[in-house]
C-alpha cells in the first residue's frame, strides 16, 4: 500500500494497488485494524479505477455513427 494520495493516480496505479490490496484481504493475514483500513483504501482505489474508466467510455462515446452504425468521424474531446 502506497501514500499517494488515490486521487492524484492514473488508472494502471489505481488498478494495480487495488490488486495488491485484494491480495492481502484475502490471504487475512493481516490484523483487523490494518484490515479496515486495506478495505477502506480499496473502497477508495475502486471508485477511482471506476471514474477514470467512465472517463474513457465518454471519450469513446463521442465518435459519430453513420445510420448504419458504421463510425463516421469525431466529435472533439479533451485528451485522456
């Protein structure tokens, strides 16, 4: 577990201590005080790992369809 803060974290940062945090929850080798506090950071990595993942899917979003549902273009975006 890091000290960076969750919300300053792409989503590979996100995603890969979340992971790490599984990990332990699941091995429950760790005491029940440092288990709410992994659960609690992992709550926090989840919505993070969801936020940046709605992001991406607004961004894909914006491409135009033809009637036939074929893309035609874009509609300008931020960058990711």
């Amino acid at each position: 577990m890091t000290d960076q803060p969750v919300d300053a974290m792409n989503f590979e940062e996100a995603m890969a201590e979340l992971e790490q945090v599984l990990g332990q929850l699941e091995r429950g080798d760790v005491a029940l005080e440092q288990s709410i506090k992994l659960y609690e950071r992992g709550a926090a990595l989840k919505a993070r790992c969801e936020s940046k993942l709605k992001e991406a899917e607004e961004k894909v979003a914006t491409i135009t369809l033809d009637p036939n549902g074929a893309p035609v273009g874009l509609k300008e975006t931020d960058d990711l």
